[in-house]
C-alpha cells in the first residue's frame, strides 16, 4: 500500500487519457487512499490512487506508480549505505 503524501514516478509505459498524459513520466504526489478500479468494464481491475501533479488531481493505477519517498520518515535518522554501514545525519 502506498501512503498519503508519497512521492511516485509514473512509469512511461502508462497510457492516459491526453489531459492524464502529462503526468507519465513524471514525479506526483499520492493524495489519497487506495481503492478499487471506478468502473471495472472500462478500466483496467485492480488499485487506483488519486495523484497531484501542477495542481491537478488524476487517478492512476497502483502498478503504474514507483514510490520514491516515504512522508513518515523521520527527519534525522541514520540511512543504511552500502556495504552494512550508517551514514550519520549532518550535525547543524
């Protein structure tokens, strides 16, 4: 599941409608909860999420979006680096 707030690429193997085509292959914002295909005779079955992308709202299917971030990280925290070791955050 991809959480509200999470940053996504759209896979450039997305077809949209013209207007959605704009946001393939692009960073969007997820904006809302996952649920199930609008209307399953003419969309593809399975997960949509509403994304946000230059202040416009489309749906997408699950399998077309990366998560790039995770908005529940907490700022500070060591990040795993190659080869088992921690990299400290930046004292400041």
């Amino acid at each position: 599941m991809i959480r509200i707030g999470t940053l996504c690429y759209v896979v450039d193997s997305c077809t949209a409608s013209p207007a959605t085509a704009r946001a393939v292959g692009r960073i969007v914002e997820v904006c809302s909860p996952p649920y199930d295909a609008p209307n399953p005779w003419q969309y593809l079955p399975g997960t949509y999420y509403d994304v946000l992308f230059e202040g416009w709202t489309f749906y997408c299917h699950a399998d077309k979006l990366r998560p790039i971030s995770d908005p529940d990280v907490e700022v500070g925290m060591g990040v795993e680096a190659p080869m088992g070791r921690e990299i400290e955050p930046a004292q400041g």
